[in-house]
C-alpha cells in the first residue's frame, strides 16, 4: 500500500462517509431496525456520531440537525415517508440482538 500523509486519510475518510450516506439515503427500504439487528448501527447512530464529531471540534449541532445531516431531509419527513411501524419479527431479532449485546 502506498503509503497516505494524515490529510490525505482525512479525506478518504470523509469521501467514504459521503458515499455511505449517499447509498443509505438511495436505500430507504433498508429500515434502521434491520440495520440495528444486523450492522449494530443505524441512520441514528451515525447522526450521533456525527454531532458527536461537531461538539469535539467545537460546533454546536443540534440531534436535529445532525440527524438532517445523514437523512437528508428532517427525521420526522424521513419517517413519515418511509419508515413503517416495526413488524413483530422484526422486534423480536433486535430485542434478541439487544439481549446479546449485553
């Protein structure tokens, strides 16, 4: 592997993050649920990260805010259009994968 100077890194790092919003936001039938189960993260988990990120250089972001971010539209929009209720099996593996975790 060729070998990358720190800015150099930072910026495939931030290319990479781009493109996974961009695949996640082309993919909103894959619902945060499913990815919680299988990934142990979500669309949620990333807008924390993300704000989380912006607290520790020093911006002030708010959950909403980061959340817009990585949804692309405001969280309630998001929901309202795509993301149904919890089916049951679906409840059922992420309690299983929440009890595991522990």
């Amino acid at each position: 592997m060729t070998p990358i100077d720190k800015a150099a890194q930072t910026e495939l790092e931030a290319a990479a993050f781009r493109r996974l919003l961009e695949h996640l936001r082309q993919r909103p039938d894959v619902q945060n649920i499913d990815l919680m189960t299988m990934a142990g993260f979500c669309r949620n988990c990333l807008a924390n990260w993300y704000g989380d990120a912006a607290k520790a250089t020093g911006l002030a972001m708010t959950k909403d805010e980061a959340r817009k971010m990585v949804y692309g539209m405001s969280y309630d929009d998001w929901k309202a259009k795509y993301q149904p209720e919890s089916t049951p099996a679906q409840a059922s593996a992420f309690d299983k994968t929440a009890l595991d975790s522990h």
